[in-house]
C-alpha cells in the first residue's frame, strides 16, 4: 500500500513538473517520438513472431503431405486464435483500423488497455498459421492503443488524444514499408487529420522513430525490393487509363464481397459455429489454391521480377506454366478468390488486416492485365508486366482504402524513385474517382460510415460526429394529456412550467401524440367559459420533426432542424417520449466541441 501510494506521488510530482518546465507543444513532440518507437517496436514484434511460427511449421518441407496441410494449418490457427482470444484476452479483438476508427468516432480516441496486446498475440498466430490477411492493421491498432492509454495517463486533452493516435500509423506504417512519407499521408488520408503545422512535425517525428527502428531491427531489407528499370513515356498513358478503370471495378468487387461475406458472419452468432464455418470454407479454398496462404508477399515479389511460373508453382492440377493463357486464368483465379480467402479468415475468427491482401490482388491484377495485353498482341505496344504490378497495387489501393495519395507515395517510396509517379497518379485518381461513385466509404470504413459515426475531413460533420446527442436533450417541459381540458392546462402546466412548449403524451403509454405551443394557447388561456370546453387535442399539432435517439446521427437532427425551420424538436428513446432539442443549445455545444477540436 505504501509502495503504491509513493509511486503514485511521484508520478503526480513528475506531472506537476512537466506543467512547470515542459511546454504542452514540446511535450506533445516528445511523445510522437515516443509513440513511433512503440509502433516500430509493435510492428517488429508481430513480423518476428509470425516469421517464427512460419519457420516453426515450415509447410515447404513437408513435402507430399503439402497441399493436405495448407488445409489443417489454418483452421489449427483460428482454434488457437479463439482460445487465446476467449481464455487469455477475454474481450473481442475487432479488426485493426477499423477498431481505431470507431474509437476515434465515437469514444474520444480512448481506446481499452486489453487493445495494446489483442492484435499481438493473436494476428501472428492468425498470418502464422496461413490466415490470408496482413499484419499492417493489427501493427497500427496495437501502436494506436499504446498511444491512446499513454494520453490517458498523462491527462493530454482529447485533440492531442486523436493526434498521437495519428502518429502512432504513422509510426507503424513507416516501421513496416521504411516509406515514412507514405506513413504520414496514410495517417492524415485514413484518420482523417488536419494538416497543419501543428500536426506535421509530431507525424513527421513519430514516422522517423518508426522507420528507424525498422532500420535497427531489420537492416536495408524491405518488403518489395525493386528498382525500375523502364520508365514511362507518353505512349503509355492510354494503357494505365485503362489499369486505373479496372482497377476501379476490382476495387468495387472487392468491397462488396467483402462486405457481404463480413454481414453472413455477422449473422452466425455462435464464435464455434463461425470457426467451423469459415474454417473448413478457407481450408479447401487453400487446398485448391495455395498462393491464397498467408500474406502472400513472396507472390508479389516474383510477378515484379517477372516470374509467374515461380509464384503459380504450387497448383493441384499441374498445369502447364509455360502457357501464356494457362498463367492469365490462373492469376485471373488468385484476383478473384483472395478477398474472398480474406474474408473468410475475419468470418473464422482470425485476426488481421486488408492491407496486405489489398496489395497482393492489385500487384496480380496489374501483372494478369499487362500479360493480357502483350498476349493478345493487338496493341503497338509491349507492356512492363513489372511497372504494370506496382501501379496495379496503386490503384487497388486508392480504390479499396481510398487513399489515393497514399497508395502513390507508398509505391513511389518501395521503388527508391518517382520514375513512375505520372502513372501511378494517373492510376490512382482514375480507381479511386470511379470507385468512390459506387462504394462511398473505404472498407476500413465501411460500417462506421453506413451508421452515420465516421469522421471525416469536413469539419462540420467531423464536430457533429463527435457530438453526443444526449448530452443537449433537455427534459424540463411538463408534460400534457389529450384529454386534460383547457383549465387544467392552464392551472397545472402553463402556471408551473418555465418553457413555452408542452408535450402531449398519451397517459397509458407515455408515446408523443403531438405537442402544444404556448402561440396556440395565448388566443384562449385568459377565456374562462373556454376551460371546460377545449382539450389539449383539440390545441394540439403534429411535431414539424421527431429525433429518434437511437436512431438519428447529429447529422441527421442538425438537418431536420435546417428542414423544419424549428427552435425546438422532440426526442423519442425507446418508442417513447424522452425530451426536447433546442436548436440553440445544439449550437452552443457545436461551438465548443469546435472549439476543443481545434485548439
């Protein structure tokens, strides 16, 4: 106890200097720098783990029994990963960013303390074992945690909060890719932050302690080691006009079944139900496609040096690698099945992330549509099958996480150069604009953004997103009944009541029938023979809108007040009356959210 109570007042004493002697400007740098160390150190950490279990399985050298355990391994996998989960972490571990996303949204940026380790014990056994998704997303939830509690313990204000949540992606993107450019554009595209001054150099310092550390632990190896060799000249902007439109259209593929496949598993309410489900399906889709097996790097890694027959080695039917068409259709088959793999390793209870898989369709499709064009030989040009992956992974990744800048620095920073940054521009705005038009939220945010919680760079909708709406529902008006008569209005509402507007509640159910203004009641109040004459339904009038608590976004109440041109509306909790909305107090809380947003 002693020990505790001494502890606790010298961290109290340490906090007490820190506002003495440490600006919260230069407090804020110090912990960027922090909060990149840890996301690199996170990002080292689940890459050494999953690198170990892979060793430890080593499925490569099992020889005939190969393809049997592309099978077991991954349902071995998510049985572990739900043990842990259940039995070890005893809360549910959501997706990476998306989870980060949601705390941003909708709790302050306060993330659970159970966050800094979920992703980390559970995605390496997921990827380990071969579950077809990435590490990138558990990396950036795991930093984003550490950075969010550490906020919280040192009493930074919300704004400072959702900064270093900002850094902490940063931090671990720059660790994963040593791209620290790209990491900071992905902080500010995804998470939507501001850019300013204020907020680029903590992004900035907290992308360089990540990619040094990357150095320290990993030396100069990267994930895609290429250097580009053909550059691009303007006979070539036709082809990736037409990379960038397909691109888009594998993009949208990618986010409706993802999505649909996600909201099947949604339904399955037993987690055993859901492993044996998605766990068999996943299973016999490696065992008739191989390639799909873990993150699937090695395959990107071989289309960019040109080699297919490498990559496509280990399929069943022992076809000919030799035929141009035979490699088409089978890297046509790997496009179309890997979110599909994806997603049945979320639905099986595996942990991990979309930005790997992402990466991985988009390198196949651009290398698949470049072979395509040179086999059919009906063009004056022959295709860099090479040049052609890396801007497909481009488009893919403007299109599925809309972050076009993202996805054309990050490739720009792998390939050491801006040889091809003219075509991976003109990739990514054409995926990203066509793929907006028919899927308007990335599949990080896919759900918060159907729910109306999203924050996004607008400001007024990001202020109105952070808004709590009970928090300006006023519940002080008396309540009326439709029978009460003119006098008894009068004596036991208007006489006691500070507000001009009373509720007309059905007296069984407590459900709103309508409401009274004091404008409707001044004509007749002072007339006594009208007292036993009118009712309170006869007075009454149809609310001009009604706030449905759970239900309506502050989005949504700030239109109906735009609509309806009312200083005043209803609010309905649970089918019954709840309290009004005044539109002046939801501007007085607007402003001082805005306020504290922003300072």
């Amino acid at each position: 106890m002693t020990r505790s109570k001494s502890k606790k007042n010298l961290f109290t004493r340490f906090l007490i200097w820190k506002y003495k002697h440490i600006s919260d400007k230069n407090f804020i740098y110090i912990l960027s720098i922090i909060v990149g160390l840890a996301s690199g150190l996170a990002a080292v950490t689940l890459k050494n783990l999953t690198h170990f279990i892979e060793v430890l399985l080593n499925i490569s050298a099992l020889g005939n029994l190969q393809l049997a355990f592309y099978f077991v391994f991954p349902i071995i996998g998510f049985t572990l990963t739900l043990l842990m989960i259940t039995y070890v972490i005893r809360n549910k571990v959501s997706h990476g960013i998306p989870s980060t996303l949601f705390a941003i949204s909708k709790r302050k940026g306060i993330m659970k303390r159970f966050q800094m380790f979920g992703s980390l014990l559970t995605a390496p056994i997921t990827v380990g074992f071969g579950g077809s998704v990435g590490l990138e997303g558990p990396t950036v939830a795991t930093g984003a945690a550490i950075s969010s509690n550490l906020s919280r313990l040192l009493h930074t204000n919300q704004a400072s909060r959702m900064l270093l949540i900002g850094c902490a992606a940063a931090g671990a993107m720059s660790s994963i890719f040593k791209a620290p450019i790209a990491a900071i554009i992905f902080a500010i595209e995804v998470f939507s932050l501001d850019l300013t001054l204020a907020s680029l150099l903590p992004l900035l310092l907290a992308s360089l302690s990540g990619v040094i550390t990357s150095y320290f632990f990993f030396g100069n190896d990267i994930i895609l080691p290429f250097r580009i060799t053909e550059t691009f000249t303007i006979g070539d902007l036709p082809y990736y006009v037409i990379l960038g439109v397909v691109a888009a259209f594998t993009s949208v593929y990618f986010s409706r079944v993802y999505e649909n496949i996600a909201i099947y598993f949604e339904k399955i309410g037993s987690p055993l139900k859901r492993l044996l489900t998605g766990g068999l399906a996943f299973g016999l889709l490696l065992f008739l496609i191989p390639p799909l097996y873990g993150e699937g790097f090695d395959v990107i890694n071989h289309l960019i040096q040109d080699q297919p027959e490498v990559a496509l080695q280990k399929n069943i039917f022992n076809l000919d690698l030799n035929n141009a068409w035979v490699i088409i259709g089978l890297l046509a088959g790997l496009v179309i099945f890997k979110i599909v793999a994806a997603a049945l390793t979320f639905g099986a209870g595996g942990v991990g992330g979309i930005f790997a898989p992402t990466l991985f369709m988009g390198s196949i499709m651009g290398y698949c549509l470049a072979l395509l064009i040179n086999t059919l030989n009906i063009f004056p040009k022959v295709i860099s099958t090479s040049n052609f992956t890396l801007v497909g992974m481009a488009g893919l990744l403007a299109g599925v996480l809309h972050a076009p800048l993202t996805a054309i620095f990050l490739i720009a920073e792998l390939t050491g150069g801006y040889d091809l940054f003219v075509p991976l521009m003109i990739t990514a705005a054409m995926s990203y604009w066509i793929t907006r038009y028919f899927v308007p939220h990335s599949v990080y945010a896919m759900e918060l953004g159907r729910k109306g919680d999203l924050i996004t760079h607008n400001k007024d909708h990001a202020v109105l997103t952070l808004m709590d709406i009970e928090s300006v529902v006023e519940t002080n008006f008396i309540p009326v009944y439709p029978d009460m008569n003119l006098g008894q209005i009068v004596k036991e509402a208007i006489v006691k009541s500070k507000r001009n507007i009373f509720p007309v509640l059905n007296r069984e159910t407590h459900y709103l029938e309508g409401i009274i203004l004091m404008d409707d009641l001044r004509p007749v109040m002072f007339d006594q023979k009208l007292y036993n004459e009118i009712t309170a339904q006869d007075l009454m009038n149809n609310p001009p809108a009604v706030i449905r608590i759970q239900k309506d976004k502050m989005t949504r109440v700030m239109k109906k007040f735009q609509d309806s041109g009312a200083w005043n509306l209803p609010v309905i909790k649970d089918g019954k009356y709840y309290g009004f909305v005044s539109k002046s107090k939801l501007l007085t809380a607007y402003r001082r959210k805005l306020i504290h947003l922003t300072r």
